[in-house]
C-alpha cells in the first residue's frame, strides 16, 4: 500500500537531493542537475506510475527516485487542524 504524500504539503529545505534556486523555475524545488520538479516525482507516483516509470521518464535513478519519495513521507507538513 502507498504512503499517501500530498506534495503541497512536503518540506524540502533540509533534502539534500532537492536545490531551490531563483533563478532555476523561479525558484521552485527541483532535483538537484536537473529541471525536475520534486513535487512532480510525488506526483506522478500519487497518480500510480511505478518508481521504474518515473525513473525512466524523467531520466533520474531509482534509487534517487526512492530517497525522494521516503523523505517526502517523512517531511510531510502537517497542517493545523
């Protein structure tokens, strides 16, 4: 069963696979040497692509594709009730 991970709600501050740079997508959290959008990675695996689909399609490993997805379950903002 997935862990169920609302990218709006992930931190990404402290990921060390994910830069924010102003002056990269203004600013918004990508996948570090890349223009991956780490929200898009939650995304499409809340949407049911496999962690090997992703992988391929956005051209990043598995094994990053997991690290990302992991801290995303474990960085999720929790908002006030």
């Amino acid at each position: 069963m997935r862990a169920i991970i609302d990218p709006k709600l992930v931190d990404w501050s402290d990921c060390q696979l994910v830069e924010r740079d102003p002056g990269k997508l203004s600013g918004v959290p990508i996948v570090k040497h890349t223009r991956v959008q780490a929200d898009s990675i939650v995304e499409n695996y809340e949407s049911g692509s496999p962690v090997e689909e992703i992988a391929y399609n956005f051209r990043i490993s598995e094994d990053i594709i997991r690290e990302l997805l992991a801290y995303g379950v474990s960085r999720r903002n929790h908002p006030a009730p």
